[in-house]
C-alpha cells in the first residue's frame, strides 16, 4: 500500500446508516465525526447531514473534542449520517532533540500536567489484570530497557508482532483480555493494549481516533468500513507522539485525527439511545481521498 505524503490536503466522506428492525420513534445521538483543528492538521470545512433531519447542538467535550448532539423526534426505520470534510495534514512534528534521551529516572520525576491525569490511570478498556501482566512478563514488556522514545516504538513493534489483525474478531465493548486470549483483535485492541502497558511504565498515554489515507499499489484509495485507532504518548519535553500499532509505523501526515480521550469509550463516533425499536444494524463506508482528484471531483460535484 502506498504511504501518504508528509503534509496533504484531503476530502473524508463518513458514510454510517443505521437500520431498525422496526419503526423508532425517537433517538438522541452523539457525534464524534468533525475533525479536530490543531498543530498538525487544519479542519478547511465539515458538514454534517442528518437523514430523517433533527435538531443538532455542537460543543467540545472534556478532552477538546469537537461533538454534536443529534435528536431526531420523526418516526424513520433508517438512519443516515453523513459527514464530510476537508482537512489539511502538516508533517508531523520530530520530537526535539533530548526528548527521548531522558533516562527514565529522569522521566517519572516530571510531575504531568493536572491536564494529563487522565491519561496516566486505568480506564475501562486500558487497565492492568493477570493477563496482561502475563504477556508484558513473556515478551519482556514489564519494564523499559533504554530510553523512552526507542522504548515506546519497539513497545508498538512488539505488539504489532505478537497478534494477528482480524477484522470482527472483538467488538466495540471487548476487553483486551480477548485480544490477548485469542492472539487476534482489531486497531482499537492494539491501541488499548498498548496504551494499558505504556501508562504502566508511566507514561501518559491516550487513544486517539481518527482516518487513515490507505492506497493501493495503483495509488488508488481504498474505501473503509472503519475509523482507525492509535496511540500518542506524552514524552518528557511535553510533545505527544504517535504510534499505530496495528500497522507498525510512526503516525505521519496520511493520519487525520477525530477525537482523543483515555480509551475507545471516550471517543466513539456514534453513540446513543432510541425508543420503539429493539435490534439495529450499523454499516459504515469511509472515504479518504486526496483532494482535488480527478476520480474525486468526478464522483463528488462541488
């Protein structure tokens, strides 16, 4: 698959359709789709389209992440959300010189950041057990060995080795004892895992959610059913860096970036309740393309 350049301009079509197996009269929905606007990326525009059309609220949560409230009050048996944006990616930050040669003794005596806290403790799907301790003790993952940013990158290395992706191996609730029992999981398994173990060894770590540009040989971009997951750890000179462990690569300019928080509860894209109906079903389609495509503008008029 061919790499994004370091620093590009894109177009994300997020396509999620919900079917009821009968009528719903109601339903409230909350929505982590609209790109975040930060040092790495520039959010040029988002809109997001409601079928059957409802009220909608916008607003940043308690980790800055942009967030609409949907309430739709019509009788609909489908539900259709839409979200599309354009967002230019600059090349990711280098961490500056010095930032991964602090000694870990050196690193746990800088107090985070109160805003961090969060992101030092257990959470629900990133929380130590028997299991894990298991795994950290056989790969030789309890402890860091050198220094923390060749530490981190050979913990998503080594992680990435260890399992197998499996797309609908776990689901959105599985804990990581699941991945760890069966050797098989999803991006969010990989994040969560990773994530558990990094804030283990005392570093801040949060799960990041978002798109990832992936191309064929061809160059072609390939339509996914499934934001990805990642993994940005905080290193002592206070810069977050990206890993993705699932793919075993550094987080470069072809990442766009949704929402943070300390697991995958704190960011899903879509979550909420309906009245009348008892069974649904989810399909998502995903597009991210390089703006200004031929193929692009071809399909998607402006």
């Amino acid at each position: 698959m061919r790499p994004a350049p370091e620093g590009a301009l894109f177009d994300v079509r997020h396509l999620s359709v919900y079917r009821y197996a009968v009528p719903v009269s109601s339903c409230v929905m909350s929505l982590r789709l609209q790109p975040r606007q930060d040092r790495d990326q520039r959010v040029e525009r988002c809109v997001i389209e409601a079928e059957p059309t409802g009220s909608m609220a916008a607003g940043r949560d308690g980790f800055g992440n942009p967030w609409h409230l949907l309430a739709v009050r019509s009788t609909h048996q489908k539900l259709e959300l839409l979200s599309r944006s354009r967002v230019g990616t600059t090349a990711r930050s280098e961490p500056s010189r010095g930032a991964g040669q602090v000694g870990w003794d050196d690193y746990r005596t800088l107090a985070p950041d109160p805003e961090h806290w969060d992101f030092i403790g257990d959470s629900a799907f990133a929380r130590p057990s028997p299991a894990l301790t298991s795994f950290a003790d056989r790969n030789g993952l309890s402890r860091p060995v050198a220094e923390p940013l060749a530490d981190l990158a050979g913990l998503s290395a080594a992680i990435h080795r260890e399992f197998e992706f499996a797309p609908g191996s776990t689901t959105a609730s599985s804990p990581i004892e699941d991945m760890l029992e069966s050797g098989r999981g999803v991006c969010q398994d990989y994040a969560h895992l990773m994530i558990a173990l990094a804030r283990g060894w005392g570093v801040p770590s949060r799960y990041a959610s978002g798109y990832l540009y992936i191309a064929d040989d061809a160059g072609t971009p390939i339509r996914q059913t499934a934001m990805h997951a990642w993994v940005e750890c905080l290193l002592p000179d206070g810069s977050w860096v990206g890993f993705d462990p699932a793919n075993d690569c550094p987080v470069g300019g072809g990442y766009i970036r949704v929402a943070v928080g300390r697991d995958y509860g704190d960011v899903a894209p879509t979550a909420g309740v309906y009245e009348g109906g008892w069974e649904s079903e989810l399909t998502v389609e995903i597009d991210v393309i390089p703006a200004l495509s031929r193929s692009h503008a071809a399909r998607n008029p402006h």
